[in-house]
C-alpha cells in the first residue's frame, strides 16, 4: 500500500523517484519473442505491446489477470460560462448510471473482464472559472489527486482511467495549449457537439485561461491547478500511483491525455509505463498523442470518454499478451527456425 501524498512537492517528488522498467525482464521477453513460430516482426506492434508489459510487470511470460477500470468524476466552473452543450447536472445522472451498470463503460469494463470504479469529487462544488481565478487551491488539487493516488488496486496488473464532468474538453483544451503552445484554436474541439457559435466561445474562453495563468505556469502540476478539474487530477494521481507499483496504464481520450501530459511536463519519464488505447475524433487529440510520444492502438471516432477506448484496447493488449505467452518456440513445437 503506499504512503499518502501530503504535499504537492510530496507528489512531485514521486514522480522523480518513480521505478523503471525491469530490463532484465526486458531483454528477456525480447529474447522469448525473437524464438516465437512466426516471422520476425510478423505480429507487427503487438510484439512490442508484449514486451513492454511484460518489462514492466518483471516476467518474460506475463498474463493479464486483472484488469481495473476506475472513471472519475468532476464538475467545472467554466460550464457557466456556455462551453458545453449539456448542464452540469448531467454529471451527477450520468455517475448514477454508471453505478447501476447502464452506460457503455460498464459493458466495455464487464466485456474485458475489469473491475469497474466509480469516484466522485466534490460534484456540488464546482472549480471555480479558470478565466477568473485558478481553479483549484493547492489543497483541493492536493485533495484530487489523492483519490486517484488511493483508488489503484495494488493488485492490479493493468489499469485504465477514465472522466466524467460536463465542460471538461475546455480545460484539458487549455492545459495542452498552455503545456504545448499554439493558439486556443488549435487544442479546443466541440466536444459535445457545440455549434459554431458555441466552439467560438470555448475557444475564447480557453485563450483567456491560458492568459492569465501561462506566465505562472512552471510545471505540469501548476497547469493542473490553474487550469485542470479534479477529475483530470485525479487521473493523473492514479496514473502515477500505478508507475510505483510497476501497474502498466492505458490512456483514454483527449481529456485523461491532457492529464497525462500534465505528469510529462513534471517529469520527462512520468508516462514511461503508459501506452495510448487510441485516438478519439476529438479535433486535436491526434496532435496531442504526437507530443506524448504516444502511438494509438485503435482509431474508431470514439468521442464518449469514461474510459471507454481504452478499456476496448484492453482486448488488443490481452491479444498481445496471450500471442507471447502462448505461443510455442521453434524448439518447443520442433519446427526448424532457419
């Protein structure tokens, strides 16, 4: 179990102090691939899918067991300011549905055999409007990021996490542009389905954020309280909670990347055990994806969130898996390799 955060320069630090990959594991699930019945290379990625889970779970013959799904929930000042399509109501209503198993991350959790959690952050309290003040106070991003830090499993060998919070493509819009540059245009997408108009005044509304808080911005974790929501924090607490229990993560959407991006860009290796489960038809997720160094396994114009790509590519990761640890060597089936 590990020890709670009880600082921002506590959870900063973690980052730094992070393990890294079993390299003796490594090598030797590289090895175990290179003798496998098949062509080298023949499985294209999904060698390298398995020999990268296996590095990081420390065995050359790993086997997905247990697999959790954690969707965390938030809501947003900002939503007042007309950025979304849908009221900020609809957050509460949709985190019921996800606990009484209706929404399509429970069919995905349940298909890929997942355990499924559910948090709620301070829904009845919304961070405040970012164009106005910082959304977040140090203790309340300290707080957010406590109970992602909290909900991994340790038991767990695989995690994916996902959001819910009406409004929240406006601040991982504004946390990628103040993180990466360009203009508020070039990260803020519709999201819900905003009309012209509407996109108009998101993207407003994330240049006037990125205004004020960019020249104070000096790390991921600044970003994630200026701009973030407690969902997005919570996220990235639980992302790094499973890189020190050597958990290998699946990235959802556009909005668990912008939280991602945030560990990135406190610490260079943060996202080492991490891959991207694909890439959404939210506008700038493609380019978000390019500057974590984060190729897709799926490209479908999924666009929901909760998790829900990446638990899909959970069945790409298993495939990976199962072929490398299933399969026979040349010498085990008594097939020539030559």
């Amino acid at each position: 179990m590990l020890s709670p955060l009880f600082s921002l320069d506590h959870f900063r630090a973690q980052l730094a102090q992070a393990p890294g990959v079993d390299e003796q594991a490594e090598t030797a699930a590289a090895e175990r691939n290179s003798q496998l019945t098949k062509p080298p290379g023949s499985l294209g990625r999904l060698e390298d899918l398995a020999i990268w889970y296996g590095s990081w779970r420390g065995t050359e013959r790993p086997v997905i067991r247990a697999p959790q799904v954690i969707v965390f929930a938030g809501n947003h000042g900002i939503v007042q300011q007309g950025v979304s399509a849908f009221p900020s109501e609809v957050t509460a209503q949709m985190v019921a549905n996800f606990k009484h198993g209706g929404a399509a991350i429970n069919q995905l959790a349940k298909l890929a055999g997942a355990r499924l959690d559910v948090h709620s952050l301070d829904l009845e309290t919304p961070t405040k409007d970012f164009t106005k003040d910082a959304a977040m106070d140090s203790a309340e991003l300290l707080s957010a990021l406590q109970t992602g830090w909290k909900s991994v499993d340790p038991s767990a060998d695989l995690l994916v996490v996902g959001e819910m919070g009406i409004g929240n493509t406006t601040p991982a819009a504004a946390l990628a542009c103040a993180l990466f540059g360009g203009d508020a245009g070039d990260w803020t997408g519709r999201g819900t389905g905003v009309d012209d108009t509407g996109l108009a005044n998101k993207t407003r509304v994330v240049a006037e954020g990125v205004a004020l808080h960019g020249p104070a911005i000096t790390d991921g974790v600044e970003a994630l309280r200026r701009l973030g929501g407690r969902e997005i924090a919570a996220m990235a607490g639980a992302m790094t909670a499973a890189r020190m229990m050597k958990i290998p993560v699946i990235l959802d959407g556009f909005i668990c990347c912008a939280a991602a991006a945030c560990l990135m860009r406190t610490h260079p290796a943060a996202l080492d055990h991490v891959v991207a489960g694909h890439q959404s038809a939210e506008s700038a997720h493609a380019a978000l994806l390019t500057h974590l160094g984060k190729p897709p396994f799926l490209s479908l114009d999924l666009r929901l969130g909760e998790g829900s790509g990446a638990a899909l590519a959970i069945q790409v990761l298993r495939a990976a898996v199962a072929c490398h640890s299933g399969m026979a060597t040349f010498e085990e089936a008594g097939v020539s390799g030559s």
